[in-house]
C-alpha cells in the first residue's frame, strides 16, 4: 500500500500544481481581456467625442480653436462618471483642452500617444489608468490633432482579483474532487501491480517473523522467502566458520 | 525467484498510469474550463453591460436626432441597414430591435449564433448566467413613442477565451507526460530500483558473498530486508575485523563468505529508469525552440546579403551540423569521463546556450548559441544512452531503445508546446530562459540519479555491452538500403517540413506562437502516442520491417497527397500523419538497424551520421531553393522519396533474405 500513497501524492501534486498554473493562465488572460474590453469602450466614446472636433477640422479650422471644446468634453464624461479625464491633442500632439479638474496626467497620456502615432485608434495603460484614443484626420491626409480618454484602473484591479478568488475556490474544489478520484483510480487500476508488492513485502515479513523459530517450525519455503533463507544460511554458516577459527586459535 | 514474487514490469506501470491519468486530467480540464467560463461571464458582465449601454445609448441618440428633425418614426428608412452595420461592428452585441409604441417592431437584427457551452451543458441556468438586456426610450418632445432593445452575445466571452481554453488543453497533455514521468520516477526510486538492489545483494549473499551493503531505501519491506541483508554483511565484516591478523591472512584461502566480507563495500546499482525524468526535462529544454527558432532567427538582425529563408535556416542547419560533428565523439567521451559527468557537464553550458539565446539580437548569435546547443544535446544523449546500456543486461539494452525514444519525443512535445504558450503569451525570451531553467533541473536530477556504477568513467578497452547479437548475419545491402531509402528521408522530412516550412508557413499565415505550437506538437504527440503501437507491430510475423515500410509509405502518400492543399486542416493532416508515419518507423528502424548492422558499432555510426547528415542537405536544398515560393514542391518530392524509399526497401530486404535463405550454411 505504501507505493499506492506515494503515486496518489504525486498525482495529487501534479494534479495541483496544474491547476495553479491554469489557475495563473486564466488570471491573467481575464485581466487582459477586461483591459481590452474597457480600451475598446473608451475608443467608441473617444470616436464619438471627436465628431464635433472632427466637423471643424474639416472645414479647414484648428483644433484649438473649436470654442465650446469643455463644454463637449464634459458632455462625454457623463456617459460614465468614472472617467478620469478626456484630453484633446493639436497636429503637434499638445494638449489643447482637458475635462475640468484633470489631475496631471496629460504629459503622461501625450507620450503613450506619441508612441502609438500611426494607429487610428489606440489604447495602453499608464500608472494611474486606462488610455483610449482616436485620431482626427486632418484635410491632408495626416493627423490633425486626436481625442484621449483616461479612466482609472481601481474598478479593473478588483474585478481581476475577485476573478481570481472565486476561481481559487473553483480550483480547491476541482483539487479535492480529483484528488479523492485519482485515490480510487489508482487503487482500482492498480490492483494487480500493488497486489504483487504486497506479496514481496509478505514475503519478507515472514521471513523476518520466522527466522528465530525456523530451525524446527518454518514450513519449507519458496521464492524470495527461499532465496532470504539461503542467503541467511549463508551468514550462519559463515558466522560458524569465524567461530570455528576462534575457538581454534593458539591462546 | 518464482513468479509470486517478481514485480510487474513498469511498462505496465506506465500504460496504467496514463490510462488513469489522462481520465483524470480531461475531467479537470473539463471541470476547470467550466467554472472558468461561469466565472469570467459573472466577472465580465459589468463591463459588457457598459459597453452594451454606450453603444444601446449612441444608437438611441442617432435616431432621436431624427425624429427630433420631424422625421415619423415610421419613415426612417435603411433602419435595419444601420442596426445591421452596428452589429458586425461589435461582437458583443447578439441581437438590436427597434420598438414603436407598445410592440409594434419595425426593425430587428440577430446575429446567428450558436448556444454556448455553458447553454448547451444546462450550467448558465444553475450559475445564474444570462445575457445582457437593455432597453432605451425613443422620445419625440415628451411623448415616449418606442424603444430599442438591445441584447449581449453570450458567445462574446466564450470566443475571448478561446485561447486559454486551448493553452489549457495543451498544457494539460504537457502535465500528463510529465506526470506520468514524476510517477514512474517515484515508482522506481520507492521500489523497483530498492528491490533490485536487495536482489542483486541476495544474490550475491547466496552465492556467498558477503563483500557489499547497499543503500536501505524503498517502501517499508524492501527497506527492512536491505538493513536484514546489510546487517548480515557487517557483522560478518566486524567479526572478521575482531580477529587476529594472522588469523585474518588465513581467511584469502578460506571461507568464501568471511573472506569476502573482509572487503566490505557499498554497493553503487544503476536503473534504466535512472535516466527518465533527466532525459524527459533535457529534451524539453532543448526543443523549447521548436515551434518559433525559424521566426525568431529571421527576425533577428542579419547582414543584407542574407535572405530571410536562409536565416531561418541558419540555425537549424547549425545545430544539425553540431550533432552530426559530436555523435561519433560522444560515446568515447561518456566513457572516458563518465555518463553522470558526461551529462551535467552538458546541462550547464545548454543552459548558459539558451539563456544567451534569450538576450541574442543577431542572427550569427542565434546560430551560434544554437551550435552549442546541438553539440551538448548529442553528448548528453550519448550519456544516457551509455548508462542504460551499462546498467542493464544486452537484453533490457535492446528494450529499453523503444522507451528511449519515447522520452526524448515526449520531451520534444513538451518543449515545443511550453515554448510556444510561454513564447506567445510572454515572449520569445521568457520561453528561452524557462528552457535554461530546466536544461539546469536537468543536470541537478541527473547528477542525484545517475549515481550508480552506470554513470562512473569506463575503461578505456572495456567493452561496452551490445544488445543481444541477432541470430541471422549482419546485411550489409538491406543496411545500406534502410539507411538510404527510409533513414535519411525520414529526418530530411522532419528537419525540412517539421523545423522549418511548417512553422514559416504558418507564420506567414498570422497564426500566432502559441497556434504554430499547438500545431507542431501534434508531430510530437503522435509520436508519443503511436510509440507503442509500432514496438507491438514489430513483434508481429514480419518483425521490425513491417512497421518500418508502413510508417515511410504512409508518411510519403501523406505528404503527396496534401502537398498543395493551402487550409489549416491540410496542415494539421500533413503534420499529424508524417508524426505517426516517423513514429512507426522510428523506435522499430533502431532494432533493425542493430539486427542488420549484426555487431558493427561503425555501421551504426555510419547510419547516425548519414541520417544529420542527409537532413542537413535536405534543408540548406530547401532554404536556398525555396525563397519564398510555393513548398509544395518541396513536399512532393519528400512524399515521392519517402514513399519510394519504403517500397525500395522492403524490395532490396525481401530480395537479399531471399538469397540469404538460399546461402549454403
């Protein structure tokens, strides 16, 4: 029984640690995928902030200029009032307006934009959030300014580790299941193979157990018991030899 | 020992331990998969229902626009045109009705989707999953005149999660093969190889011999009659010791027993089995390049002069160069410093090569490294083969080169797949740093496994034990005619179409890493899997030649017949029928080759070398030829060669045992 339990072990930790790894796998597969979702929410409310910004490039104007700029960008925030921030950019990638009482990030947004420059649409991360984005063509083909959204990560975060909390009970549970199943397949597969270790280990408990008595009661043996009693003879027959030579020697 | 007392063989131990560990993984994977999916539509569902809303609320304010110009509800023209562009817009929108008054629907858009798995398995119900639903009011002044309805995609989630699902399945069969490994491993280290060493022990303490003790390890009664048996010895040694000198110089002409417990020593017992988990991990390490090294090596930077086709190549072709180069060398150096020695010296520099790889941003480094790689690969292989040929009698030497093979392609499958999920999800270098972690486990389990006699350096004029000489005389024609005509076909199909056009191809598709790697490691898993299918065919009436033929006519009618098929299902036949033609072939080819060799240890040389050797041309042909042109040339003209090369052979065999049968003895 002793192999049943040290292969249950192991195919219980195997078994484990399989399941963390999936465990870490869909973790982090969830949080990039909520972190796609919210970007490509972000691009649809950018998309439809840039419109009036969009109208007014096309009739040959700067972006700066467009006079209610605020009022519009705040107009957007409400869709979702966590929305940190909505920038909008000129042709050289300034910020030429903001939604009110934005917390600095500006410098921070303009760079990942810089980097992501020929994309329509983009969307990264930075440390305070989410960042989702448009361009605005401009009449020459070329960009004449674009729209950013900011939106914190806080909602994200938690929703990532409640995930991965509701999915470690789902694993404990899976864990015990299986572990307990693998316990039963194994002893049911295994039958035969463990049978023929237990009758080694009778084998030689027997022969342990006889030993002393075996001189006038063991009942003639064979196999391995046959081959330890041999070997048994052997020793005492050579400890007779050592003793003989003693007994022998000049005092 | 009677038959009430053998063990079985672990062989059976093996097949058992698959059977109940692949049950239980599928009911894992399956379990896991939907409590994943129940738990990411509960996380995912805020997010789907604000995005549900924005777009519900942007379409709702579109057509407010216009009826707020004095358009009737009912005029709206292209209504379903609009929703229907808003639906192949964004995937998790499942269904857009537009609603007059109380019921009255004038425009309605579904997507045709079938139910998810959770819908299908009756699971949505019991976790509480539906899809999600918003209304938004139509006004025209302060009079509600409709509504619009719009439903999310359940099957948004689900398409999201493809991807995990997938590496979840690989990853899963990865975790099987190793599984099994770790379980044959705590097999033998628990038993097999404790009772083997109380066997060998009582043997000799029948025969008299009292000169060793061995290490008491093992479940508990193996453990105990090791301590019985070494007690016997020790006491027997201390009695001798007790007794006077002169008495002690008479025992060289005495008792054999008391005598030979004078030299009292450990016994140092070497297991085939103490190879397994260092061979599985080594081979791992090694292919964790398989399914990206060609897109790594082309996108690494490289002179002008140098095509991409080539650079893709330059590395595989380096590292078949490098193994060809060390393989006669290796069995020389494994004996002359050891196969334990041999194998941890390699494990080192393999990992330092793979680490070098990860940070390498030109091609010649790339190459380089992968040298090194192949060099190292061949020596530690080497080792390994000289331990288990050295641990074991010419008997179990024979059986175990099925076994042998099977490992390095289990472990090729599961470096290829690793390589790929790691390597897709977190890029090519965390994959390569993973493989020099475990080229370093490797060394680590070889160096605590491969203790025994096995491992120590060999005598330089000792002869190395050969599997059992055949009974028939060696054939140098049907040699020469297996090494042409099947050998050196069957690794060119492998290094051409496998290592390189397959994962170039598929690149060139847009399959991402991961894809390329679920889809190579079916070449692997059918060589795992068919393994023992072809070692039970060799044992048939038509010995190890029949599997041999079969498996090279089925790979060339294979690659012939799917050559310019351009769909993923022609690649994955293409890849999946050469895994199981090689498969057939491969284990079987071995045995034959030894009994057609008869005892020439260079024709065997000659037969490893020719296989790199023929591999080698096949893929610098490939890559100079290629450029960038249709390879169903190319996959042709294997399949041809393949096929006709089995035929071939079996022809050139049948003819000169023909003439064998009809030699005067």
């Amino acid at each position: 029984m002793a192999i049943l339990w040290r292969l249950w072990a192991t195919a219980a930790g195997v078994m484990l640690a399989v399941l963390l790894v999936f465990l870490a796998l869909s973790t982090f597969q969830f949080s990039r995928v909520h972190s796609d979702l919210v970007g490509e929410r972000l691009i649809v409310l950018a998309d439809r902030t840039a419109a009036p910004f969009q109208a007014a490039v096309r009739l040959g104007l700067p972006i700066a200029s467009v006079r209610n700029a605020v009022g519009i960008l705040e107009r957007a925030r409400r869709s979702d009032d966590r929305i940190s921030a909505i920038y909008v950019f000129d042709r050289e990638g300034g910020i030429v307006h903001a939604t009110l009482g934005e917390a600095g990030d500006g410098p921070e947004v303009a760079a990942v934009r810089a980097r992501m420059i020929g994309a329509q649409e983009w969307h990264g991360e930075i440390a305070s959030g989410f960042i989702a984005g448009v361009n605005i063509a401009g009449p020459s083909s070329d960009w004449a300014g674009g729209i950013a959204v900011l939106y914190p990560r806080g909602g994200s975060t938690t929703r990532v580790w409640a995930m991965a909390a509701e999915l470690s009970v789902a694993v404990l549970g899976i864990f015990v299941l299986g572990a307990l199943t693998a316990g039963l397949l194994l002893r049911i597969g295994l039958r035969r193979i463990i049978s023929a270790f237990d009758r080694v280990d009778a084998a030689i408990a027997d022969f342990e157990r006889d030993t002393w008595r075996r001189e006038d009661e063991a009942a003639p043996a064979s196999g391995l018991r046959a081959d330890l009693d041999e070997s048994y003879d052997q020793y005492r027959s050579a400890v007779a030899e050592l003793r003989h030579l003693e007994a022998g020697r000049p005092t | 020992m009677s038959a009430s007392t053998a063990l079985p063989e672990p062989g059976l131990l093996r097949a058992r331990l698959i059977a109940i560990l692949t049950a239980i993984m599928v009911a894992v994977v399956a379990m896991f998969g939907m409590a994943t999916l129940a738990a990411f539509d509960r996380a995912i569902a805020p997010e789907l229902e604000n995005r549900t809303r924005l777009i519900g609320s942007i379409l709702s304010s579109e057509i407010q626009r216009t009826l707020d110009l004095g358009v009737p509800f009912r005029a709206l023209g292209g209504l379903e045109a609009y929703i229907g562009e808003t639906i192949n817009e964004f995937d998790e929108i499942s269904r857009i009705t537009i609603v007059q008054g109380g019921d009255n629907v004038i425009a309605e858009i579904t997507r045709d989707e079938a139910p998810t798995l959770l819908q299908r398995s009756g699971l949505a119900d019991v976790a509480g999953i539906r899809s999600v639903q918003f209304a938004f009011p139509v006004l025209i002044g302060n009079e509600l005149v409709g509504r619009i309805e719009v439903v999310g995609s359940p099957q948004f989630v689900e398409t999201r999660l493809r991807d995990v699902f997938m590496d979840v399945s690989v990853l899963a069969v990865v975790a099987l093969l190793l599984g099994v490994e770790l379980a044959l491993v705590v097999a033998a280290a628990s038993v097999w190889k404790p009772y083997g060493r109380v066997l060998r022990l009582l043997a000799g303490q029948m025969a008299g011999d009292f000169s060793q003790t061995i290490r008491a390890t093992g479940v508990s009664g193996v453990r105990r009659a090791a301590v019985r048996l070494n007690e016997q010895a020790e006491d027997l040694a201390r009695r001798a010791q007790a007794l006077p000198p002169a008495l002690r110089q008479s025992l060289g002409d005495g008792a054999a027993g008391v005598a030979s417990a004078m030299r009292l020593q450990r016994m140092r017992y070497s297991d085939f089995n103490d190879v397994r988990l260092a061979l599985f991990l080594f081979a791992t390490a090694t292919e964790i390049t398989a399914s990206f090294l060609p897109i790594y090596a082309r996108d690494a930077a490289r002179p002008a002069w140098l095509s991409g086709e080539l650079s893709a190549a330059a590395p595989l072709g380096v590292y078949l160069i490098a193994v060809a180069a060390l393989s006669p060398f290796g069995g020389a150096l494994s004996r002359r410093f050891g196969a334990r020695r041999a194998f941890v010296a390699s494990a080192v520099p393999t990992a330092v090569a793979l680490a070098s790889m990860a940070i390498a941003d030109s091609l010649v480094a790339v190459t380089l490294w992968r040298g090194v790689i192949g060099i190292f690969y061949a020596l530690a292989t080497i080792a390994c083969q000289e331990y288990t040929i050295r641990a074991g009698s010419t008997r179990e030497a024979s059986q175990s080169s099925s076994a042998f093979v099977g490992m390095i392609f289990g472990g090729a499958f599961c470096g290829s797949v690793l390589g790929g999920v790691i390597g897709g999800r977190f890029g090519f270098p965390a994959a390569l740093f993973l493989g020099a972690l475990m080229a370093l486990t490797a060394g680590g389990v070889a160096y605590s496994a491969m203790r025994g006699r096995a491992g120590e350096p060999a005598a330089p004029q000792s002869p190395v034990p050969q599997p059992d000489a055949p009974a028939v005389r060696g054939n140098g024609l049907a040699f020469w005619s297996l090494t042409l005509c099947v050998s050196i076909p069957t690794s060119a199909t492998t290094a051409i179409f496998i290592w390189y056009l397959a994962p170039l191809g598929l690149a060139a598709r847009g399959y991402p890493p991961a894809d390329v790697a679920r889809i190579i490691m079916l070449y692997y898993l059918a060589s795992t899997l068919i393994g023992p299918l072809a070692n039970g065919l060799a044992k048939g009436r038509g010995g190890t030649a029949v599997p041999v033929v079969t498996g090279a006519a089925f790979a060339g009618v294979i690659l012939l017949y799917f050559r310019s098929a351009s769909d993923i299902w022609a690649v994955l036949a293409l890849v999946s029928g050469c895994g199981i033609g090689h498969a057939l072939i491969r284990a079987p080819m071995t045995a034959l080759a030894v009994e057609l060799a008869g005892k020439s240890r260079r024709m065997m040389s000659a037969l490893r070398f020719s296989e790199r050797a023929g591999a080698l041309a096949g893929l610098s042909a490939s890559a100079l030829l290629l450029g960038g042109s249709d390879p169903s040339s190319t996959l042709g003209l294997l399949g041809g060669v393949s096929l006709a090369g089995g035929l071939g052979f079996a022809i050139v065999l049948g003819l000169s045992r023909d003439r064998d049968r009809g030699a005067p003895v």
